[in-house]
C-alpha cells in the first residue's frame, strides 16, 4: 500500500500542476465559467426556496 499511496501522490501533484497551468492559461474563459456556476447555483438556491415555500404554505 506504501507504492500505490506514493504514486498516488506523485499523480495527483502533476495532476494539481496541470490543472492550475490549464487555469492560468485560459484564465478569460475560466472566469466566464465561475460567473456562469455562480449563476446557476443561485438560480438552484432560488428554486430549493420557491419549492420549500410552496411546502410550508401548504400545511
């Protein structure tokens, strides 16, 4: 288990590099990508409130 948690481990840290390169060089896209999550998790809250409201004027 001691191998296969080191090459875990290298694995994950080229995979860490990659994907902060990956973000500082599409940085223009990945902020469009955040604001596009943010709105959608707003939108999901918005939605989890109407529903949960709806719920409590029923009863």
């Amino acid at each position: 288990m001691d191998k296969m948690g080191s090459i875990t481990l290298v694995i994950g840290l080229v995979l860490c590099v990659l994907g902060g390169y990956a973000i500082w060089a599409f940085i223009p896209e990945v902020i469009s990508a955040v604001k596009g999550l943010i709105g959608i998790a707003v939108l999901l809250a918005g939605l989890v409130l109407v529903i949960f409201g709806a719920l409590i004027l029923r009863d």
